[in-house]
C-alpha cells in the first residue's frame, strides 16, 4: 500500500497535515498522484477553502476520530 492509497481509504474524513514551520486542519478532499488537497473551513464566515500540499512537503498526517 503506499501513501497515497492509504490517504485515498480515508477521503472524507477530518484530518491534520505537517509540513516544515505549518500546520493544516481539514477534510481530506482529494488524493493526487502529487498532491493531497484539504477542505478546511474558516474560523470566521467564508466559504470552505482548499489547500493543495504536495506530498514531498508532508512531515505526518494525523486522521482525527469524529465526535
């Protein structure tokens, strides 16, 4: 299984995404062959926004249990 195949079984669900000095909170939105694309929604009002990150910038990737 590689990383993207293991990304992809968890489509839809809340994630935490690493990258060197940032952190992401979102839905994971789309896997790539390069990329893995966030939907994340704004502390304030605003429409959901995606994050594209590529993969070769990912430290770790936390999946998040629903409450």
């Amino acid at each position: 299984m590689t990383f993207q195949e293991m990304l992809a079984s968890f489509l839809g669900r809340l994630a935490e995404v690493a990258v060197p000095n940032q952190f992401f909170e979102g839905t994971i939105y789309r896997v790539g062959t390069l990329n893995l694309t966030l939907q994340s929604i704004p502390p304030i009002y605003g429409p959901p926004t995606e994050t594209v990150i590529p993969y070769i910038n990912i430290d770790y990737v936390r999946i998040l249990v629903s409450a």
